[in-house]
C-alpha cells in the first residue's frame, strides 16, 4: 500500500459527513480523520488535503473554521466537499484563501435540522444516499486525478443566504433556551459525550444546555431515547442519523 500522503478532514454530527468521508478515504487509500480530534497544528505542505463539512444555514460551521487554524503550509493540491439538504449558497466563500482550492463539490444529504422541518420519508433518504455513492466514485477520481472542478448547488438567491442569513442565524437562532429533556431521559451521557461545542453537562443525571450551542443537532437526533426536544418544534417529529440506513 502506497505512503499515506492525503489528509482528509471531516466535521459531522449526525453522520452524514462522516460517512461521505469515510468512502471516499477508501477509495483513495487513505483515512478520514475528525478534525475536532485535532489538538495541535498540523503540517499540510505538499500534501493533498480534502475538507469535507456540512453546511449549516449556507455557512460554513464555526467549528471547523476554528480548527482549520491548526493546519499549516500549502497543500499540493486541495478539495473541499460540503454536504448539505438542498442547496450550499456562498458557503465556500468563507474557507481559508490561503488553501488555494482547486476543486468544490455539494452533495445533497438527508436532512438532519429537525429544529426548522421534519425528516425526509425513508424513500427519500434512500435515493438521496444512492446518489451520493455515485457522486463519491466520481469524486475520488476527480481527485486522484487533481482535476479542477466546480461541481456546486448553489440555489437561489445564494449571496442573500449565506451573507444575510447565515450571519442571522449565527447571532440569533443558536440559542440552547428552548431545548428540553422529557421523563424518558435514562441519563446515558451520550448527549454531553457528543456535543462539539461542549455545551451539554449532566446535571442530577439530566443535560443542562449552556449558551454556546452550533446547532448541530447532533444532541436531539441521537438521543437513543428520544428525549431531548426544542421546545414545541421538534415534537413528533422523527429523529435521523444516517446509522439507521446504512
């Protein structure tokens, strides 16, 4: 097996990303590493790095924004990858320059934000994973080949969402205030083991939220009891990580 020179980069709470990343790893012989792992700098000179994120509110998630700033040098080449429910805006736009991307793609998930609208029907998330197996085989030739691609869903109206929008969201709709936890909490901790922000503890067994939440998700989609809630959004509606249909 060749030296292991690639550096793919993966930020996911529901594990959409995660498993973007972990197939197109294996087929460029290579692993996919959680950047949220990462405690220390990281040289990418001469390497070829892929970044792969989800997008939240056609924004790039604070999250992996931050650890990008442990990754030194100038990568050979360079690929980000950007899962999302529809459509990713401007995100792109806000990645370090100084990585000199040469290809972008989108790939449409099943979508994870139960907070703003329920989960797709299992047909759906099917279709949508089937045809994110064949954009990954795509991808990882494009990129064994470092072709330069732009391959993005924009949608509509994508400067107003990612430079109005998303800036709104990130002041305003962050807020843990209405998040909840009914009686079938069995205090099992995954919720505070979970959290990238560390906003969750433990409190006489039940999580406590404190005021620094990315709005992941990543708490109410895997709660393996179903009782976490945000206020009066979230009930009935099913719960989705990508673990239940792979």
């Amino acid at each position: 097996m060749r030296e292991m020179n690639d550096l793919l980069l993966y930020f996911s709470a529901t594990g959409n990303t995660k498993w973007i990343s972990d197939r197109l790893a294996e087929k460029l012989d290579d692993r996919a590493i959680d950047i949220m792992s990462l405690t220390y700098e990281t040289d990418i000179n001469n390497k070829l790095l892929v970044l792969l994120f989800p997008v939240y509110a056609w924004g790039v998630p604070e999250p992996f924004l931050k650890k990008l700033g442990l990754i030194t040098g100038t990568p050979h080449f360079c690929s980000a990858i950007a899962t999302c429910g529809a459509d990713v805006g401007e995100a792109f736009e806000s990645l370090p320059e100084r990585f000199f991307i040469k290809s972008e793609y989108s790939i449409a998930m099943p979508n994870n934000y139960i907070i703003g609208s329920d989960t797709e029907d299992a047909d759906m998330v099917c279709l949508k994973l089937n045809n994110a197996k064949e954009q990954i085989d795509a991808i990882a030739s494009e990129i064994r080949s470092e072709k330069e691609v732009r391959r993005l869903h924009k949608g509509k109206f994508s400067r107003l969402k990612s430079h109005i929008i998303n800036p709104a969201f990130n002041t305003f709709a962050r807020t843990t205030k209405s998040f909840c936890v009914t009686d079938a909490c069995n205090s099992c901790g995954q919720c505070e083991n979970n959290c990238p922000a560390g906003a969750i503890s433990l409190v006489h067994g039940k999580p406590v939220w404190q005021d620094k939440c990315y709005m992941c998700t990543s708490c109410i989609n895997r709660c393996p009891m179903q009782a976490i809630e945000y206020g009066a959004k979230t009930k009935n509606r099913k719960r989705y990580y990508i673990e239940k249909y792979i």
